[in-house]
C-alpha cells in the first residue's frame, strides 16, 4: 500500500519500522515540530522523524494541520491508500479523514472502548487492570470512537508500571498494525461499532493525579503509583518542625499488613503509624501503605531507612 505515516514519540517508532519493513510504501511520514526539552531547553527531534530520516522517508512537521493549505494540497498529491496515525498527539480533521480510501487506522493502546483517550497505558495500570490491550480503529470525528477493525490481549504484571508496558504494547501494536493493513487489503476485516455505553476515559495526565488520598486503600494507592511512572508518580506533603510544608514524595512502596491485626488502635487517613526501616502510613479500608524509598522537596531519593535517619518523622503525624 502507498502510506502516509502520523506519529511522534517512541511509542510510533515500531510500527513505522515494521510497516517499511513489511514493503509498504511510505511516501510521508507527518510528526509534531522539534521541541525544547532538558535542563538546557534545546531543541530534540522527535523519535519518529530520526526513524523515517534513517530510513530515507520524507518528514514533514507542520505546526497545524487542521487549516493548512499547503500540507493539504501535500497529502492530496500523494494520494495515500491509507493514512497510519499512531500516538501524532494531534486531532485529525475532517479533510483528512475522507481523503484515502481506506481511511484513516488509529493503533490506539487499551482495549476500546475503555480507555479513550490520551493515557490508556497510564490509567489502564492506575485502575488495577490485569489485561489491556492495544486496538487498531478507522478514526472518525469522535475521540475514540471510530470502528474496531482488530484487538489483541495484553497481560499487566502486578509488579509492571506503565513505563514497564509501554514497550511491550509498542511492539505488539506494530504486529497487529501489520495484520490490520493485510485483512484490509483482501478485504477480510470488517469494521465493528463500538459499544459506547461500556466507554471509559483515560484522560491526559496532570501533576494533581500524583497527590496521595490516603482515603483510598494502600492497594489503589500502590496502583495508581504503578500507573504514573514515570511521571507524576505519587506525593503528599509534610509539616517540617519549623512549620514548613514541603513536598514528600514516596517513589517506592508497597502494601502492608492489615492496619487492625499490627497496629490496635484508630487512626485517620495518612497519619504516619511508624517510620524507622520504612515509613508506614494508615489509608483507607485498614489498610497500610508501606514507602520504601522517599525523596523530600529539593533534595535527592534515598531508602526511607537512611531518609528516616535525617529526618525523624513522629508516630501520628499527619502527612498531605
């Protein structure tokens, strides 16, 4: 098929390099313009358009796409089968969407309808979810809401973080892109609605997202830490002697034993129960959040049994 290919980051990378490499023709690759990152705020590419440049593909960036006449006129030349969109970070206009004949296919990762949205992985592991999954979809108007061509099944470690599946739905979304482009070719993948009232949402990420509620249990704690790596990750805040309050964040954790059967007594939500080898913290359900390594506001991570030492943290106090 000839192809215009639309992504940006890592995640696009491996099913751009499968599609070129399965003999496709891709005429254009589309990603968003270098951007400042770093300490230094210098300009990087974006990992797709060092792929397609080592590829020998032809990259354009523009900084619109909606009301751009001249990248318009660019696809319309090309005159693609197909337009491939993978992690663009951009929406696809209604142009765009009727130009090639067999659409525009979205490889999106989670299991639509759940998951709609600009972090499936994220919340996907956040929720607790077992199994996700990545969806190749034709895009319509909607977020999200377009036609299942294929779907295929991913298991979630208990142990995994989002950061950890990235790379694993990554790849199995370029296999399955692969089988997407070869049922539509012969015509063998009919499309299949989704079934909207089962949509859940998987919006981006804020720095909020990372505070602790210590009223949920230590469990949907420890999973909503698993799912924001490697950012915002997961922080409260901490009354210093001098009265201070300072940004704790806790970047290791797991749960504890029930509150009721180690500690007798009645606690509120996020009072500090012992900080010596770990910092032990009661939360929702009678339930124990135990941190293993903390790194306070302004200064490096360590082990809570070294941080500890530095600075003691009383039985009852009372963190966020």
């Amino acid at each position: 098929m000839k192809l215009v290919f639309c992504g940006t980051p890592d995640f696009a990378v491996p099913t751009l390099r499968a599609v070129h490499a399965a003999g496709h023709q891709v005429a254009l690759v589309v990603t968003q313009p270098d951007r400042p990152a770093g300490r230094g705020m210098e300009s990087v590419e974006p990992p797709v358009k060092l792929l397609a440049q080592s590829l020998g593909i032809a990259v354009t960036q523009p900084e619109k796409i909606r009301n751009n006449e001249a990248f318009r006129a660019q696809l319309e030349a090309i005159a693609p089968d197909a337009i491939l969109v993978v992690a663009y970070g951009r929406i696809i206009p209604p142009w765009m969407l009727s130009l090639p004949p067999l659409g525009n296919i979205n490889l999106h990762a989670s299991l639509l309808p759940k998951y709609r949205g600009a972090a499936p992985i994220q919340w996907a592991v956040a929720s607790g979810e077992t199994v996700t999954g990545n969806t190749t979809m034709r895009i319509n108007e909607g977020l999200d809401t377009g036609d299942i061509l294929l779907q295929e099944e991913i298991a979630i470690p208990p142990s995994a973080t989002a950061q950890d599946m990235f790379p694993v739905l990554a790849d199995a979304g370029a296999e399955l892109m692969l089988r997407t482009l070869d049922g539509l070719a012969t015509v063998t993948l009919p499309p299949t609605p989704q079934d909207h009232a089962n949509a859940t949402l998987a919006p981006i990420l804020t720095k909020e997202d990372g505070r602790i509620d210590f009223q949920r249990t230590a469990q949907e704690i420890v999973n909503r830490f698993r799912g924001f790596q490697p950012w915002p990750g997961a922080y409260t805040t901490i009354t210093l002697r001098d009265g201070e309050e300072k940004r704790l964040a806790i970047t290791a954790m797991h749960v504890g034993p029930q509150l009721e059967t180690t500690i007798p007594g009645t606690y509120d939500c996020g009072c500090v129960l012992l900080a010596k080898d770990a910092l032990y913290i009661a939360c929702g359900g009678n339930t124990i959040l135990v941190g293993t390594e903390l790194q306070l506001e302004g200064r490096k991570r360590m082990p809570a049994k070294e941080f500890l030492r530095g600075l003691a943290i009383p039985h009852g106090e009372q963190l966020g």
